[in-house]
C-alpha cells in the first residue's frame, strides 16, 4: 500500500476446509512481535473474506497457510481478486506444505513468495520486512 505511516499491518489467513492452524497462529505471533499489526482471521476463510479483510483493514499483505493440498486453487483466487477489487498493490505470500513443483507456477500467478516446511521465523519476518514496504519512523 505505498509508502504508509505506522506499522505493516499484515492479514493471516487460512483459506479452504484446511483445519490445521497452529502454523499460522505461530507465524502471525512472530509477525507481531517482530512489531508488525497482524490481523489474523481464523480457520474456513473463503477468498472473498480473505480480501474483503485485507481490503478493510487496509492491509499492506496478506500471508496464506495451506495444508490441504488446495493451494494452486485458494491462492489464484485471492491473487484473482485482489486484481478485481483494484487491490494489486497488496502482497500475497503463502506458506505450508506445497510441492516444490507447485512454486514457480504460483509465483508467475503473482504470489510474492513461498516459504514451506523448515523455513525460519527470522526468514519470513526478514523476508516480509524488505518486500512489503518500510514502516515510517515514529
């Protein structure tokens, strides 16, 4: 969302039937105390909430965790949507178990990033850090 004053405020989701949340509880937790604003909007999420809270909570990213294999569907449909609502401008990353093979396609689809299995906390924190935007100093 540009150059915006305060925090990046970030939106963590699970989109789907996907039932296993603890990845994204722990991911949104690093988020925040990493200083950033983390909405996060609990399990069963359709894409259309998903950006629907993005979009109200003048979100600069949404993060996507998946586990049910519905990832190449899910985050096509929030990147389809986010283009629909005029809201490009806000970054979609995604983590959780997504085959190696699946990556590249969901990156030319406009997901900025994937973290899988193993990623670090700090990565993603310093991932999210210098691809959303800089916080203004206060």
């Amino acid at each position: 969302m540009g150059v915006a004053a305060g925090p990046i405020r970030v939106v963590v989701a699970k989109p789907g039937l996907d039932g296993h949340d603890r990845g994204a509880k722990v991911i949104a937790r690093a988020l925040r105390d990493a200083g950033m604003e983390v909405i996060y909007t609990g399990l069963h999420q359709t894409p259309e909430q998903i950006v629907d809270t993005a979009i109200q909570e003048d979100a600069d990213a949404i993060g996507l965790s998946i586990l049910s294999g519905a990832h190449n569907t899910l985050f096509a449909a929030v990147i389809d949507l986010l283009k629909q609502r005029d809201a490009e401008d806000i970054l979609v990353f995604g983590g959780g178990i997504i085959p190696e093979d699946d990556i590249a396609p969901l990156k030319e689809k406009g997901v900025a990033a994937i973290f899988t299995p193993g990623a670090t906390m700090a990565s993603i924190v310093e991932w999210v850090r210098e691809n959303v935007r800089q916080p203004t100093e206060a």
